[in-house]
C-alpha cells in the first residue's frame, strides 16, 4: 500500500542544511496500523508529508497504492489524494462553520452533488457517532468532538489510507483511549490503512500492528509491537518502552542489590502471551539453596496479547543461579542479565 526506498530529504536553514531524512525505506502493508515513533525533529512528519506528495524526496522513491509519486502531474496527484484521509493534531476546522460544513468541504472541491453530499455526510457523523451534532458549530465542540469531525471529514471521501498527524497529542487521556478505539474500528469496519505519527509509545502500544522508530532522520528500528516492546535493540527504543513498560529499579532498590553480601544475579524476565507454560517463579522459589527475591513487575496489554514483566533477584552459589537461569530459559521467556554501575 506505501512502499518508501532509501528516501532522502535535505532542507536548507540559512546557510545550513537540515537533513530531515537520511536514506529511509519503509513498507506498509494493506489493512495495516502503522505506527512511526520518534522524538521531535526524529523526521516523522516530513515523511509523513511525502506519502501525501505535500514535499518531494531528493532522491529515493516513494509508491502510493501502486503508484510512484515522483511521476505523477498535478492533476493525478490531486486525484490520488482523494483516497488518502489526514487527520491533524491540532483539528484544522473551520470554527465559525457548523460540522456538517466542515464535512462536507472535501465533497464540494470533489464536485460532488448536493444530495450525495448530504447522504454521505450523514453517514460519516453517524459512523463517528456524532449525528446529534450535525449542525452545532465547531467552536461549541469539546476537543474530542472536535477530532472525531476532523477523523469524519477525512472520511468522506472514502478513502484507502489515513495518515494521523500527533491525532491525540492535544487530548486528556481518557479522551486519546476513545479516539484510538475510533481510529481502531475505522480499520477494522472500513479496511482503511492506517499510518500514525506520535512522541506517545502508548498509542502504539494501544492500536498499532507494526512500529517503525525514527531518531535523526533515519528508522533505527522496526518491527511487529509485540517484538519492539518484547527485544528494543537501540537505546532511544527502549527510553520509549519504558514509558510503557518501567523495567527499571527504583536507586533505593539498587542500593540494597548492592549491599547484599551473597552471590546473586538480578534478572529482568518478560513473558509473551502464553509464552511460559509452567509457575515458573513458584517452581524457581523451591529450588534448594536459592532464594528469589521479586524487585518489580508489571502487566501490559498490547495487539490481543499480554506481556508481563519481573525483575528478579536470584540469591545462591554461582552453579545454582546457572541452573536457575537454564530453568528459565527453557520456558521461553525472555531473558536479560541486569548489570549495575558503581
């Protein structure tokens, strides 16, 4: 659905160069929930810019729905954008206009009739559940409200992809949870794909299939939730996760980890799905001449799955923490040896 190959995208700032993007490929599939995380200035919504042909790459390729944008004119992009929706952080309503005005802009520029306009309209704010609201004006809308017509009005047309600019970034948390559910069921009921921007690992955890992270122009890691979260591999991946899932010890934790004189071993331990068949840490607790101490954990829900995360103090001669460690790997959990600094 959106193929990128080594995308380049350079910006001049004065006499300096800005360089947005620095050899990124990306692939998004049909049907997909594609989330992009990165920090400010990581890239994201330049490239976000160049799926809906708004900037150019320097070099490198971008395909939308089969079609390579670098050869299109004018007129055929205008036309391809109409079957791609963009949803905005900041909502860009029209707030001295009523909803049903701000929905129906994208039909009147498509030369839609008057009637189908209106049929379709109706449709969309009753999809988005806002069909009370059709002639309120925006300005008397809640922020929620507000970004279920911007989410109405990119569907108007019917589109096949939805690119989502920060779409919760201005939103209380209670009111991010509904608009994701929305977003979720216009995937689901619709088959729309679905390419997100955000800074929140939250809502990649909560809705996305896939994640791509972007530090500095490139995409440093990639791959289904369930592994990124799982397995970060670079460090901006895991300052990410760990707002999500906190694998870390508290200092006063730390501070007794250290003074203890016995062999041990801190362990971070994660559990995928059914991933662990057998009470593990049950099983690890009778095992003789060790003692097991919990440190932390936590449970996260994420793509119909579960993860549970331990932190495990192992307590025991060298030879009965080694068998501890083979016990639990043979389960199939995840396993990191936890390390700290004096």
């Amino acid at each position: 659905m959106i193929q990128i190959e080594h995308a380049v995208k350079t910006f001049a700032e004065g006499h300096q160069a800005v360089h947005a993007l620095r050899d990124v490929s990306l692939r998004v599939e049909k049907g997909d929930i594609y989330g992009i995380v990165g920090f400010s200035g990581a890239g994201k919504s330049t490239l976000l810019r160049l799926v809906n042909g708004l900037e150019k790459p320097d070099s490198g390729s971008v395909v939308v729905a089969g079609r390579d944008l670098s050869r299109l004119g004018q007129k055929e992009l205008r036309d391809l954008r109409r079957h791609i929706g963009m949803v905005f952080q900041q909502f860009n309503l029209l707030e001295g206009k009523t909803v049903k005005h701000n929905v129906s802009i994208p039909l009147e520029l498509a030369g839609m009739p008057r009637r189908k306009i209106e049929a379709r309209v109706r449709d969309v704010l009753r999809f988005v559940e806002l069909e009370d609201k059709e002639n309120a004006y925006v300005s008397q809308l809640s922020g929620g409200q507000k970004q279920r017509v911007g989410i109405a009005r990119a569907l108007a047309t019917q589109p096949e992809i939805l690119l989502c600019d920060e779409a919760t970034s201005a939103l209380d948390p209670q009111t991010t949870e509904s608009i994701l559910r929305l977003l979720q069921k216009v995937n689901r009921e619709m088959g729309v794909t679905i390419l997100l921007i955000t800074h929140q690992m939250q809502v990649i955890q909560m809705i996305c299939h896939k994640v791509a992270v972007m530090e500095h122009g490139r995409i440093v890691e990639e791959g289904s939730v369930l592994s990124v979260f799982g397995t970060p591999k670079e460090e901006v991946t895991r300052r990410f996760v760990r707002t999500v899932i906190n694998d870390r010890i508290p200092d006063t934790f730390i501070s007794v980890v250290r003074s203890e004189q016995r062999s041990q071993q801190v362990e971070l331990l994660k559990f995928i799905g059914a991933s662990v068949k057998e009470p593990l840490i049950a099983n690890l607790c009778r095992m003789e001449g060790l003692e097991v101490n919990i440190l932390g954990a936590t449970i996260q829900e994420m793509q119909g799955s579960v993860m549970s995360v331990f932190i495990l103090q192992l307590i025991g001669d060298a030879a009965c923490i080694a068998q501890a460690e083979e016990r639990i790997d043979r389960t199939g959990a995840l396993r990191e040896r936890m390390v700290f600094q004096e």
